[in-house]
C-alpha cells in the first residue's frame, strides 16, 4: 500500500510477484508523515493491528517525511533467527537491535542511493532466506530508524568527476564524525539510564534499614519512621516510572538534540534524587544513633542526679537549710528522668528529647548549688560592706563639711535600710531560691555604690557651685566695666551713623546687662543656698547653670557690639573709597568718548545723568553726619553697577568701529582694481553708503554693509588671488 506514493509505476505488481514466488507473507505501507507526538513503533504496531495481519506475517512501514523505517512482526521464530544471524555476523558487543541491522545491510544501502524498489526486493528476498534457512550475505550495523535518499536521475558528466570525488570525501567524513556523536550521546544516555537500577538498590536497602523500627514503635518516633517510610516509597515509585519510561523510550542517531535534552532532564532528575536519597540515609543513621545511645544518656543522667543528690543532702546538713526550692527542682529533673526511661525502648526520639531538656535542668541545679555556699559565706560580708558604706558617707560628709545635706536627704540611713534586704535575702538563701538570692544581691550592692556615690557627688557640687559663684562675681565685675565703655561707644555712634544701625545692638545689650543686674542681686541667696546653714546644693548649682549661661550671652552681645563699632568706620572709609573711585571711572569713560570720536548715544546720555545724580545724593550724605550707611552702600552699589554697563556699551561701539575701519581699508585696495567690473557700480554704493553711516558714528551698520560688499569681493575675484597690499585708505573724518 504505497500511500505516500513514493514506488515508481508496476512496482506494486513487481513485488507482488517476489512475495508470491517466496513462502513469507511480507507487506509494504509508505505513510506521508509522522505526527510530532507518535513515535514509528507506536504507528507501526497501531497499522499492523489494522490490516489484521497474523503472527507470521511481517509489515514494513516507511515515513517519507522522517526517511524513517520500522519492521514489524510477532512471530518468536523469525525473532530468533534474526537473532542468530545477528550473533553470526557481530564480532563483539553491539548495543544496535537484530532487526536494525538486518535492515541497514540488505535495505537501508539500496534506499540511500535512491533504488526504493530494488531495495524493497532485496529484502524480501533475504527474509524467505533467512526463514527457509539459506544464510542471508553479511550484515553491518545501524540503528533501527534509517535515513532513506529519494530516488534521482543522476546525469553523468566527466568534467566535474574530481569535484565530485572531493565531495563524497567530505561527506563521508561528516558524515562519520556525526555518526561518532550521535553514538556518544547514545553511551551517556544509556550511563544515566543506568543509574536508575543503583538508585533503587540503595532505595531498597534504606528500607531494610528501617524495618527493624517499622511496628515496633510508638509516639514521635512512629510518625518520624512513617515520614521516611512514605519518601523512600514515593522515591521508588518514581524510580521505577522512570525506568519504565527509559525502556520503552526510543533513540535514534538522527535526532541528537532530542538525546541532548532527554540527557539532561534525566540527569537532573537522577541527582535530585540522589540528594534526596542521601538526606533520607543521614535521617535513618540518626534515628538509628539515637536508638543505640539512648540507653547510654538516661544511665549517665541517672548517675547524675544521685550525685547531685548527694550534693544536696551535704549543702543541707552543712549549711542546717531546708532547702525546699532546690529539693522540689530535684524531684522535677527525677520525674523527667524517669519519663525519658520509659520513652525510650518504643520512643526513643522523644526519650532523647527529655533526655537533653533533662540535661539542661541538671546543669542549672547544678550552677544554683554550687552558689548556695558563696552567698552562705557572703552573708556575713553584707554587714561589713554596710559598715564600710556608713564610714565612707560619714568620711565624705566630715571633709566637704556636707552633713547637713546628707541628713536632708537621709543618705547615712542607706545602708541601715540594706540590713532589711539582708534579712530577706537570708531567707531565700534558706529556702534554695537562688535567682531571688541573686538579685536581692545585686540590690544591696546597688543601693549601698549608690549613697556613697551620692555623696561624693554632693561634696563635688559644693566645690563647683563655690567655683562658679565667685566667676560669676568676677564676671559681673568684668562687665559692669564693659557696660560703662560700650555705653560710651554708643553715645559717639548717635551723632555719626543713622540710629538703625546700631540701635537693636544696643536695646539687647542693655537687656543683658539688667538680666546680670538682677542676678547680681540674687546671688547673695544662692551663697545662702550653697552655704553652711542650707547646703541645698543641688538647688543653688541649677540656679548658677541658668546665670551661666546669661553670663555667656552677655559675652555673645559684648564682642557683637565692639565688632559693629569697628566695622561701622570700616564701612564709611570702604564707601568713601568706591566713591573716589566711581569719580575717576566717570572721566574716564568721558575721556574714551572724546578721544575715540565715538557718538553719544541717548541710552548713555540717560545714563550718566542717573549716574551723576545718584553719585551727588552719595556725596552729600557722605558730608553730613549721622551716616545712612545702609542708603550710601545701595546707591554706590547702583552707580557701579550702571558704569559697568555703559563701559559695556561703549566698548562693544569701540569694537564695531575698529571692524568698520579695518573693512572700508580692505574694501578701497580695490577701487581701481575692479574699476571696469560688471559688479563695479554695484561696489562703489556699497562701499560710499557703508561710508556715510561710519562718519555718521553708525558703526554697526556700517560693519553689516561691508560685509555684503566684501562677499562682493569674493565674487569679483573668482579664481583670482586677493590682493597682498592695498593703498592707505582715504581720509574717514
């Protein structure tokens, strides 16, 4: 059944006849294409089971679009003897089917050089052989999935026989290097194919690993060995899918991507699960650890709790406590002992979990024993402490002269007050309340550092706020004397510089000086405070903290004022020196005008008169006093600012005349050159306009006529070179 039409006319009948002379019922189908989600095997059979054939009939199916082929047949005996002459013909191990090859020698070579129906006969005939028993010629190796060439009418030509040969060498060579690749993708496919079959042994031997737990135990641990149970079975599971989807799998050395990606998911694949595998083994080795040590931990736990034990009977019998808190903890760590013992032959994960909270509880009770005998010895070390802490706050109060401070604030009674802390701390100590013991510990430290500390701090005040009033004093005097002076300073400045500058300086200075006045005043009651009678020392050292920092403002205003009393002369000398010189700026931008010749504009004239009028108001306020100094630095900052621009102005009218100058010289060099010129007429009007409006002092204008005049140069010349010297131009004035 030639479907995809790809037998010559008569070949039907032709092989029809072969099949009919031979014993072997054989059947041909061409298929045009083979869908993207079928596989050749898969098609083969589904067509096979189609027509209905028997189990001695054989069907060859051939895919015109792949060029691939597939034999298919069912019969055991014809499977053998393909087998067999397989086994004949190979020298070694070949991982290439006994079909394949039988395919590639007697098929496959004819269907490559385009003899389909040749290639179809040859077959047929060298099955019957094989069937009947007469040995078929010697077969090569190939895969199963053949290439097939279409067949060509090849016209021969004696020219091109060496460029022929050349290129049969290159494919050849090609040819066997893809050959060699494609069987080298097929090695390291079939090396990750099997590693599935090691996966699944070490997945099986992890699972005999666990059947010694599996029934035989209880609580976190059952649902610990279920939890692996369920990974090593889904594992295997998954293992054995994918080597069945490996076994049916077919490659091909035609598809060698596919190979590519089919390698590389399946190794991803394999060493997740790999990774997987190893984390489940590290999981059993732990469980299995636990179970083997358990034992081991709860015998070592028990023999310390005895000794522990032990330790508390001598703590009590030494010491005479009852020790009642470390007793109840005691029992607590034997029943959690005791838990642990009967967890571990079915749970030994949750015995080992009361084993190590049961190790931390020994450890703690262990820490709190041992402390019960350093606080037992230091109970007679908190009265001596106390004793030292009195003698040190009375030492204090006697050198700074501050007992009647220390009585105020009724620091001498702190360490009488620690006694009542001893007391409770005691017991604690008796009852094993050892964390209760350490902090009523650490509170008589704290108050006992504390009063002494406090103290020490008051003596230290009484020093600072002696220090600070007699600077203070000293200040008071200092600034009188400066109040006098500036004072002074001021009343000169009213008769010379206008009152708004120096006006809001003075208002806070003199604000200054009545807040000292008043803390002169009062601090005849901080010496009181600070004195012998009161010690209020805290009180008065605020107080002082307050003038302080008033005294420091003052000293801010004082250096503001005598900074202004000295700038204000800089000033009116500064502004008297801009004045001189905006004069001198004035005759000479007069004397560039007159000089140069150049025309006055109006924009000028405007100018200089705003320029002349704000330079008088500045002379006469500069001759009369008091000094508006704010008034005289504005208006000399405007009569600078407006002869930069008109200096500006006249330089730019300068430039243009210059450049007018230079281009009417340049222009008359040619006069009698281009006397006789087409464009003469044209020049010459150029050139005496562009002169009338220079002598009319229209210098720009007269710069943009000349440069139309001197690209009319340009033009004239043409190829000429220009002139290299020219006349000296006529007289302009």
């Amino acid at each position: 059944m030639d479907r995809a039409e790809m037998l010559p006319d008569g070949a039907a009948e032709r092989l029809s006849a072969i099949r009919a002379d031979g014993t072997l019922p054989f059947y041909v189908l061409t298929l045009p294409y083979l869908g993207s989600n079928q596989t050749p095997a898969r098609l083969a059979t589904h067509h096979y089971n189609e027509l209905k054939l028997g189990q001695n009939d054989v069907l060859l199916v051939i895919f015109e679009s792949k060029r691939v082929v597939e034999l298919t047949f069912v019969d055991p005996e014809l499977q053998m003897a393909l087998d067999q002459w397989a086994a004949s013909q190979s020298s070694g191990s070949s991982d290439v089917s006994s079909s394949s090859a039988f395919l590639d020698r007697h098929f496959v070579t004819l269907a490559r050089d385009g003899q389909l129906e040749e290639a179809l006969g040859n077959l047929m005939l060298e099955m019957e052989a094989l069937v009947s028993g007469t040995a078929p010629t010697a077969a090569g190796t190939s895969a199963t999935v053949t290439v097939i060439s279409p067949s060509q009418n090849a016209v021969t030509n004696p020219n091109g026989l060496a460029i022929l040969g050349v290129s049969a060498g290159l494919l050849l060579f090609f040819g066997a290097l893809w050959l060699w690749t494609s069987q080298l993708k097929l090695r390291q496919l079939q090396a990750q194919e099997a590693r599935i079959p090691e996966l699944m042994a070490a997945t099986e031997r992890c699972r005999d690993q666990m059947r010694p737990f599996a029934g035989f135990v209880q609580g976190q641990t059952e649902q610990h060995v279920d939890q692996i149970d369920r990974s090593l079975s889904e594992l295997l599971l998954a293992l054995d899918s994918l080597r069945n989807r490996a076994g049916e799998r077919q490659t091909s050395l035609l598809r060698k991507s596919r190979t590519d990606r089919l390698i590389i998911e399946l190794q991803e694949i394999l060493d997740q699960s790999s990774v997987l595998l190893e984390r489940i083994g590290q999981q059993i080795a732990e469980l299995a650890d636990t179970d083997k040590r358990i034992r081991t931990k709860t015998d070592k736990l028990g023999s310390r709790v005895d000794v522990l034990r032990e330790k508390l009977e001598q703590l009590k019998s030494t010491t005479g406590y009852p020790l009642t808190v470390l007793a109840a903890e005691l029992e607590r760590l034997n029943a959690s002992l005791a838990a642990a013992d009967q967890l571990e032959v079915f749970d030994p994960v949750a015995a080992s979990r009361e084993a190590a909270a049961t190790r931390e509880a020994a450890d703690h009770l262990e820490e709190q024993l041992s402390k019960i005998s350093v606080y037992d010895n230091k109970l007679s070390d908190y009265a001596k402490a106390a004793a030292a802490a009195a003698g040190t706050i009375e030492s204090l109060s006697n050198e700074h002269n501050i007992q009647v401070a220390v009585a105020r604030l009724q620091l001498q009674s702190l360490p009488d007050q620690s006694s009542f802390i001893v007391e409770h701390l005691e017991e604690q100590l008796r009852q094993g309340n050892v964390d209760e013991v350490a902090r009523l510990d650490e509170e008589v430290e704290r108050l006992l550092t504390e009063a002494v500390e406090r103290v020490r701090l008051l003596g230290k005040l009484k020093q600072q706020n002696l220090q600070d009033l007699d600077y203070l004093a000293r200040k008071c005097e200092r600034l009188a004397d400066m109040e006098v002076e500036l004072n002074a300073g001021f009343e000169e400045l009213q008769g010379v510089y206008h009152e708004s500058l120096w006006q809001p300086l003075q208002r806070e200075f003199q604000a200054h000086c009545s807040e000292l006045q008043r803390m002169r005043q009062a601090m005849d009651e901080v010496r009181l405070l600070t004195g012998e009678e009161e010690q209020a020392y805290e009180q008065a050292h605020e107080r002082l903290a307050r003038w302080l920092e008033t005294a420091q403002a003052a000293d801010r205003s004082v250096n503001a004022c005598r900074t202004l009393l000295h700038e204000l002369d800089q000033r009116v000398e500064r502004a008297r020196l801009i004045h001189a010189g905006l004069e001198q700026q004035l005759r000479d931008l007069h004397h560039l005008i007159s000089t140069e010749q150049l025309t006055v504009l109006p924009a000028w004239d405007e100018a200089f008169a705003d320029i002349r009028r704000s330079y008088t108001d500045v002379t006469e306020r500069l001759q009369r006093m008091p000094y508006p100094l704010d008034r005289i630095e504005k208006e000399l900052a405007y009569c600078a600012g407006e002869l930069r621009l008109v200096e500006n102005q006249i330089n730019t009218q300068l430039a243009h005349k210059r450049e007018a100058e230079r281009l009417l010289h340049v222009a008359h060099g040619y006069y009698d050159r281009f006397a006789n010129h087409a464009y003469a007429s044209r020049f010459h009007a150029i050139h005496t306009q562009s002169h009338q409006l220079f002598m009319q002092g229209r210098y720009e204008e007269s710069v943009l006529h000349m440069r139309h005049a001197d690209q009319l140069i340009r033009e004239m010349l043409g190829h000429e070179p220009p002139a290299q010297s020219f006349p000296p131009p006529p007289p302009l004035r």
